[in-house]
C-alpha cells in the first residue's frame, strides 16, 4: 500500500485552499506525521478522498478575512507567499497519489449503490405510506352512518383522499431525505465542537433557546394559517365540483358566469391565504438565517477574546468555525424544511381526525359480531314463494342528525303484510323517503322500534340486511363507472354471465343492451347520469331493476322509481316491477295514480304520521284525505 506523504497534502491543501502561515502549517504537519495517526494505514486514503472532496468548501470558506489576521502574525503575512509554490506541480496523477485507485473505484460504486437504493427505498416508502393511508381512508367513510354525509361536503372528503395525503406524503419524503441527514450532520458536528471548545459550544447553544421560542410561536401561526388554506382550498373545489356535477342544470339556467364568478372569489380568497402561509413561512425562514449567521459572529467575537487570553489556539478557533458552518449549513436547510413540516403536520392532523371519528356504521366488530349464518339461512327461507316476511313499525319517531329537534316521523304505527304490495302516499314532506331510510337502516329511529318478521331490525348486521334482505330502487338509479354487466352484477358479485343476462332478460332490458348498445353486455358507461350517453331514463331503471332481481332480495323498495319517465317507458318499466315484485313484501313511494291503483294496500302519510289506509276502492269510498289528493292531482296522474 503506497505511503500517505502528509507534507505534501498539507502544501497542496494550503495552496488550493487556506492562506496559512509557517507556523500554522508547521503545527498541521506534525500532526500528520505523527505516528498515531500513521498506524491508521487504510483510514490514510479515506482522508485524502475526503479532504478531495472537500477542498472547493474550503478554498471559498467565507471567513478567511475574518480569520487570517488570527492565524498570521501581521496583516502583511496573511497575503504573502511563505510556502514553496507547489500548485503549478499539482497533476492529476499527484491527486491519485493521495487515494489507492482501488479504494476511489469501491467508493465510487458504494456511492452508487447506496443512491440508487437510497432514492429507491424512499420513493417505495413514501408510496406504500401513502397507499396505507388512502385505503384506510376510504374504508374509514365509506362505512361511515348516513347522517355523516348529511353535513359533509363531498369535494372536502375527496381532497382528504387525495390532495391531503400527497401533502403529507411530499412532506414525508422532503422531511427523511433532507432533515435526516440534516439532523445526523448537526448531532455529529455538536458532538465534535464540544471536543474542540466547550466553552465556545455552551456559548453558542445558550443562544438557541430564544430561537427556538421565537420559532415555536410562528410555527404555531403557520398552522393556523395552514388549515385556514385548506378549507378556503376545499370551499374552492367543492364549487367546481358541484357546477361540474350539475352541468346540464348550470346551463339549462344560464348559470355559467354566475358559477365564474363564485369560482372566482374563492379561489381569489384561497390565493390570498396561500400568498399569506408563502411570506410566513418566508419570514420564518430569513430570521432563521438571520439568527444562524448571529450566531457565527458571536462565536467568532467570544472566540477572539479566548485566543487573547490564550485559552483558545488559532487553529481550534478555525476548526470550530468550520464545524460551526457545518451546523450553520444544516440547521438552514432544515428551516426551508419548515414548510413541508407545517403542510405535512396540518395534513397528517386532518387524516388522523378523519380516521379517529369512526362511528358505529364503520366499525366492523359491530357489523359481524353475529353468527352470519343464522341470517344467511333466515334470508335463504325468506326468498321462498309464501315465505316474504313483514315489516312492522311500532311507535317510531325519528328527526335527523342534522335537523334534532324536528321530528320528521311522530309516532308512527304502520305495518307492511308479508308478501304485499304497499303504496306510501302523502304530500311533499309528510315523511315517505324517511320511511325507507330507516328500513335501509341509513339512519336508526330516535324511539320505537322497526320489526322484520319478528325480529328487531337494529338485529341483522348491516352487510346482510341490504346485501341480501332488502332491495332498493331510487328515481334516479345510480349507474357506475363500468360495464352494463358489472353495473347489473352489483347485486350479486360471484353471478356468472348467464344469470346476468337473465336477469336482464326479467328486467326487459336485455332487446335493447343487445341490439342499441355498440358493444352490448361490454358497453362502459359512464358515473354520474348526465355522463350516460345513450342510456334513457328508463333503460337506466330497467339496469337497476336488474341488479334488483340478480339479488333476488325478499324486501323491495322503491321510491318514486317511475315518476321521472314518460308513458311508454313506465310501461315498460312497470312490466319489469311486476316481474321482480310477484312474491316479495313491497313498499313503493308513488306519485303516479297509475302505480298507486295495483297496490295491494295504500297508506295516507301526513305529518310523519298514518292517516288513512285501505284500497284505492275504499279510500275514494271514504272521500277523506286520500280522495282530495286524487281530485287535486287527477288531472296531472301525480299524488302529492
């Protein structure tokens, strides 16, 4: 192994790089050459290689004015040419004389190495964290109770998912890439200025509790401002997203620059809080600079009164100061991380608030704490011919989360017989769609009871209550981003394509799937409604009532499913019911007449209340509340 020549390292460090005097470099190469140091043989090389790459700091260190006056005996010495000029002898191959070849070749390709795995690992971390999150997300409000929704904006639950956790996952790759190595450098170079100088060190940290003071109350400010940005930022989207759900609607009302300009205002109030949160944490940041580089000028005014008192030697002052540039360096980058910190801590806050407000809906040891094939075996009898079971209100009252001290539903007795077709009527507001809430269990009554054969409804766990007992068909179905055949399989996941397509076939769905759609059972549709191209009101029911009749659920419900389509698709639509009815306890919210009159039994709602119940011959018979109803809406074939 080649011999380190630390003379020769030390002529040609000095040159590239510090202005020393003969006695400086004097002290330097002894302590190089001595043989502690020596012993070392392979930790030779590394220091040169380390001393390579560290000459360019070195050669532009800042201080040099500030220090040669120190380390020279007069002003004149610190400019003047001492030391043999060495620099015009500097060849690359003197460079490599400092390192074994071999040793640069291992660095090199360690270095590499570790990059590569360095980069990979942190964006493989940063991913998975992130996935973690988005997931337990989702699964947190998905399960969510009905009434959550109620006073939830739906553009704020999505930035939670989305814009949210790639805030935290930016910060988190920002704050382990930079403020780890940040943090190891500053522990490490504190450690070696308590070696050099401890008087100088508890100097130098006695300043940073006022810093840190100073740094806590504008963190705290930043936050505030961090979460007011949110907000204005979902307030912001939520607009957008709600024109853009609506569109046809925005457009039908010429609504289009009022949209603007609402848009507008809030993403103006949004800049404003962003500009707001930049020159804070800005400020947060120059007055950290601002701090660190008072710190250095102190270190270097105590410094000099040591070495005048000579308790302190020149060279441990300059290596103090190059530590010290070492920590001044560190601590300012972790301040620029400061930002990603408080945009990272504000998200991670509002996640863990999302997860942490679980409600019973999504708790799952409340969903499944049953034995499931009790239920299983109860919901495989009730699908038998004659075997619908019936539904039983008894003295429910119910007012919604949102609204508590307005009873929607006062003492309500009504029963649905087993096997039946039951029609709801009533005036806007008398509390019909709140019936079906409650079956569905959306919401649970405030008082009474909802029985289902002879068992209480709150019973059956949620997932076998609507996967399997109840079916639901609303006015305006709900169609998902797939294929025709994936929308009709929701109602029963593992059904092979041939009890799809008969189901399709019940539903009189399957003539035009067939022959009007481009790729039939394969066509993908689109989200929202508005969004469906080509799919009418009624093959859009006729989809859903297929999905009903794949599940095959004993319990039908449906609301108003026939009041937005024109006659000949309610014909259409109302042979399909009568298909997937025959046998099954039904509950049907209706404003057409047409739908009211086949109804085995009709119940009169008003004020969350039963007020009249019969058939259509008594009802009209009795000339009460149902028969004006009739006289009123006749004309127009609409009950409400």
């Amino acid at each position: 192994m080649p011999q380190f020549d630390a003379c020769l390292f030390v002529k040609r460090f000095s040159c590239i790089g510090w202005k020393l005097n003969t006695r400086t470099f004097v002290r330097v190469k002894s302590v190089l050459k001595s043989p502690k140091l020596k012993s070392y043989g392979f930790g030779h090389h590394l220091f040169g290689l380390s001393a390579l790459f560290g000459i360019s700091f070195f050669k532009l260190h800042p201080f040099d004015r500030f220090l040669s006056p120190v380390l020279c005996d007069s002003p004149k010495d610190c400019y003047s040419t001492q030391l043999p000029p060495v620099i015009d002898e500097w060849t690359v191959k003197d460079l490599f004389d400092l390192i074994l070849p071999e040793t640069f070749t291992i660095f090199c390709a360690v270095l590499s190495l570790a990059t590569f795995l360095y980069i990979g690992l942190l964006a493989s971390a940063g991913e998975r964290i992130a996935v973690r999150l988005r997931r337990a997300l989702f699964r947190s409000l998905v399960y969510r109770e009905m009434a959550y929704f109620d006073v939830q904006n739906s553009g704020k639950l999505l930035e939670s998912i989305t814009s949210d956790v790639q805030t935290f996952k930016s910060s988190f790759k920002q704050c382990i890439s930079h403020g780890l190595k940040n943090t190891i450098q500053v522990v490490g170079s504190v450690y070696a200025l308590l070696k050099i100088s401890s008087t100088l060190t508890f100097t130098l940290m006695g300043s940073l509790p006022c810093v840190i003071l100073v740094g806590s109350l504008m963190g705290a400010e930043l936050r505030r401002l961090s979460q007011n940005v949110h907000l204005q930022n979902s307030i912001a989207a939520s607009t957008a997203e709600e024109t853009f759900t609506h569109i046809r609607s925005v457009k039908a009302l010429a609504l289009e620059e009022n949209q603007h300009t609402q848009f507008c205002t809030e993403s103006e109030e949004a800049r404003r809080l962003n500009e707001k949160l930049g020159y804070g944490i800005g400020l947060f940041q120059g007055l950290s600079n601002l701090a660190l580089n008072g710190i250095v000028l102190g270190v270097l005014y105590v410094g000099g009164h040591l070495i005048s008192r000579d308790e302190l030697k020149p060279g441990d002052l300059m290596s103090f100061l190059v530590t010290t540039q070492t920590v001044q360096r560190s601590l300012a980058q972790l301040s620029l991380l400061y930002g990603h910190v408080v945009r990272g801590n504000s998200a991670l806050n509002r996640i863990f608030w999302t997860l942490r407000s679980c409600t019973v809906e999504c708790n799952e040891s409340l969903l499944f704490n049953r034995d499931p094939s009790l239920y299983t075996k109860l919901c495989d009898l009730w699908r038998q011919p004659g075997q619908a079971p019936q539904l039983c209100f008894d003295a429910v009252q119910f007012a919604y989360p949102s609204r508590p001290e307005t009873f929607v539903l006062n003492e309500l007795d009504m029963t649905i017989p087993a096997g039946k077709v039951v029609a709801l009527v009533g005036q806007s507001g008398a509390g019909k769609s709140t019936v079906v809430s409650l079956i569905e269990r959306f919401y649970d009554p405030s008082t009474g009871r909802i029985k289902l054969g002879d068992r209480d409804l709150r019973d059956f766990p949620l997932g076998s209550l609507r996967g399997q007992l109840v079916g639901y068909i609303s006015q305006e179905p709900q169609i998902f981003n797939a294929s025709i055949r994936e929308n009709i399989r929701f109602g029963k996941y593992d059904a092979t394509d041939v009890e799809v397509e008969e189901a399709a076939r019940l539903a009189n769905a399957h003539d035009f799937i067939v022959n009007q759609l481009p790729q039939g059972y394969d066509t993908p549709v689109g989200q929202s409604s508005d969004s469906i191209a080509g799919l009418s009101g009624g093959q859009r029911q006729r989809i859903a009532i297929a999905r009903v009749i794949l599940k095959n659920a004993p319990i039908l419900l449906l609301d108003e499913a026939t009041s937005a389509l024109d006659a000949e698709s309610e014909a259409q639509v109302q042979e399909a019911l009568g298909t997937v009815m025959k046998g099954r306890t039904c509950l049907i919210i209706a404003h057409r007449l047409s739908t009211v009159r086949r109804a085995d039994l009709i119940l009169v709602m008003s004020h969350g209340k039963i007020v009249e119940q019969g058939t259509h011959q008594d009802l009209m018979a009795k000339r009460g509340r149902y028969y004006d109803l009739v006289q009123r809406q006749e004309s127009g074939d609409f009950l409400s």
